[in-house]
C-alpha cells in the first residue's frame, strides 16, 4: 500500500497487533525488560498515529524486576470482544508467563491482569468461536534461562477467562512448512474459513509469513500453496526481517496485515525492529500479501520537550529499564531540568538508570526521531533494541 507510510510506527516497536472497535484502530507493540510497557497507539485514518497510554503501568503486573536485557514483555495480542479490550502476553524469563490484561477504554486503566496456567511458550493469540469460546493459541517454545532448548510448534486450547485455566489438553495446529522457529500465531475468520497466520524462519534475514486455514477454529488446517507468502530475502529490498503479521480491515475496506520489519543499513538496522503495513490481495481464497515497500514520511522527524513543564515526563512515551522513568527521574529537582539519579552505575549495569524514548507520535503536525531538548536542559536517550534474545 504506497499511499501509506511505512515504517507505520517507526523506531522500536516490534511485533505489531492491532483491532479496529467503532472506527477507531488501537496497535500495541513489544515493549521487552522497559517500563512503562506494551505501548497503545490511536488512529482513525491508519496514516497518523498517537500513543495514549501503555497496557503495562507497574512492575507489579509483568514481573520485571530481575528479566535480563532482551527478554520481558514479547508480541502481545491486543483483541475486542463484548465491549472489553483484551490483551494476552508471554514474559519471557518472568515467573508472570502468559497473562491477559482487560480494560473498558484501551487508554486505561488496565487490570493487574489474569495468568493463564499451562501456557508456557511465547506469542500467545486469543481469539473467540462462533459460540462465544475463547481459545489462546500461541508458540510452544521452551527455554533453560533465556537460552531456547526446544521449539514444538503452534499450540492451542480453550481458555477460561475468569479462572485463568485451560479447558483441554493443548493440541498442536499447524507449524509452517519446515523452517525455523514457528511462531506469531494469529486467527481469524473469513467467509467460512478460518486462517492461521504464522511466522517463521526465525527473526532475522530468513523472517517470513505463511498463512493455512481451516473449517473452525481448532482446524484441521492446510496451508497455502505458495507459503511463505511473504519473505522478502535475497529480494534486494530496503525492507527486510518481515514477520509477524496481524490482519485487520483499512479504512477504505480493504484487508492489511501489520508487521515488523527493519530497514537496511549495511549489516546492520540502526532504528531496530518497526511497525510497517502492507496490502493483501485474495486469490482463489488465499491472502497473498503485497511486499513491503518503503515509503517514509515526508516531514522532519524530530521532537522537542520544554522540562520547565511539570508534566513533561507523563507523555507515555518515555520508558526506563525494568522501572518507570518516575523511578529514576525527576523534573523537580533542578527547575526546568530533567535529572536522573546515577545511582546503579552506567548503562552495562544489570539495571542503568536511563530515560528515554522508542518513537513518538506520527503524524504532519509532530515530528518524531530526535529528541531536542529546550536550551539547559536535559538531553534523553533514544533506544534501538533490534532484536529479542536469545
């Protein structure tokens, strides 16, 4: 979709959901060990996006205190369903594990949220059958550590939302066609049938989206004849690690699929793993997506933030690592600076005291990249985590 901008979210934020509820899109992202987490972002017309809030507010809720650099909060899943917001989560190295969040308004506030026993993989979905059963499906991945030991394919099973337990014995889907890391399970239903988008090749170069469906949501499920679907290596293209799509409707009625992807820099991508778009086309009852074509915005990326502003540092935008800003910052210790306490060493330490900032709001009238702060004030860092470990 060239008309959109993409990256649709710059900066660092991977492993995009996203539902539309009343003509209103809400997308969240990973967030990993940074606090505040699982960012919200608000748009009605898919091109100008405004974070509103974070799911995750507390250490309380997501157990971070001790998750080394790389693990904490991965993919969740942001869904509506009887007017309640729904967001499921895996905390890779936190004892929380797979837990699901609640809120009437996604601006918050959100529950403590509810821990589902049984599911102990990663990238959990959750999605409702005709008759109103919910079913989490997600990634059997299993780890010593951070260390990944074994990886058994998409899972799945009917959940009780109020109790937090797994109604059966988890069954396996359907787990790609062969290549790495089978995960980022997504379902949906479309004129009869139900499709389970995957990804899979790991989360590098090799990234890619296969999508299979089914009669019903537990399947059995065959995939498409042209999987993956969308793999943009050894393409050439700027656009490239392209994965973890999720499906939702565009204003003007056509299907999208958000993804991560990163933009190409020699070996490496400075601005990390981003939220991008693309188009989709249905062909004899398959979605066969459009690649992924760069297309970014036009105006100046830059932010500025005046500290001599008390409320400087409640823009939802600011994170720290394992602790909120508030934790490690302050604007009323030096009027009109931001001054954050260096009480745990520098930035190799288990737990820095750093503030700083993923992306901003997108949009003509704002301009997010560097953060340029007012005449003797406090410059805060940007943050570029690329990838989750392991």
């Amino acid at each position: 979709m060239s008309e959109l901008p993409n990256p649709l979210i710059p900066g660092f934020n991977p492993d995009p959901s996203c539902v539309l509820v009343n003509g209103t899109y809400y997308l969240i992202t990973s967030s990993f060990e940074y606090l505040p987490g699982i960012p919200i972002h608000r748009s009605t017309d898919f091109v100008d996006w405004k974070q509103i809030g974070n799911v995750v507010t507390r250490e309380e809720q997501v157990g971070l205190a001790r998750t080394p650099s790389g693990a904490g909060v991965w993919a969740p899943t942001i869904r509506h369903h009887d007017g309640l917001f729904h967001v499921i989560v895996s905390m890779a190295a936190s004892s929380r594990s797979c837990v699901v969040f609640t809120a009437a308004d996604p601006a918050g506030p959100w529950s403590d949220g509810l821990s589902i026993a049984g599911v102990n993989g990663i990238d959990p979905d959750l999605a409702w059958d005709e008759a109103g059963a919910a079913y989490v499906t997600w990634s059997d991945l299993k780890f010593e550590g951070t260390a990944v030991v074994a990886h058994r394919g998409i899972l799945q099973s009917r959940v009780d939302l109020t109790s937090g337990t797994l109604l059966e014995v988890p069954r396996p889907l359907w787990s790609g066609t062969g290549l790495i890391a089978p995960e980022a399970p997504h379902l949906y239903k479309r004129d009869g049938h139900w499709y389970l988008l995957i990804a899979e090749g790991g989360t590098g170069w090799a990234h890619a989206v296969s999508v299979a469906r089914g009669p019903t949501i537990e399947g059995p499920f065959e995939g498409a004849p042209g999987n993956p679907v969308l793999r943009p290596s050894g393409t050439g293209s700027p656009v490239t690690c392209v994965g973890h799509a999720d499906l939702v409707r565009a204003p003007d009625g056509r299907d999208v699929l958000v993804l991560l992807a990163t933009r190409k820099a020699g070996e490496h991508s400075p601005l990390g793993r981003e939220t991008f778009v693309t188009g989709l086309e249905w062909i004899d009852g398959w979605p066969i997506p459009a690649p992924v074509v760069l297309n970014p915005r036009p105006e100046d990326l830059e932010e500025h933030f005046d500290f001599a502003d008390g409320s400087a540092l409640a823009d939802p935008g600011w994170i720290s690592v394992g602790r909120t800003p508030h934790d490690v910052a302050s604007l009323g210790e030096k009027p009109g600076y931001l001054t954050i306490r260096a009480e745990h060493g520098g930035l190799d330490a288990f737990r820095p005291d750093f503030v700083g900032r993923a992306s901003a709001t997108t949009g003509a009238s704002s301009r997010p990249a560097s953060t340029r702060p007012r005449a003797g004030a406090a410059s805060a860092c940007a943050t570029t985590r690329s990838s989750r470990s392991p």
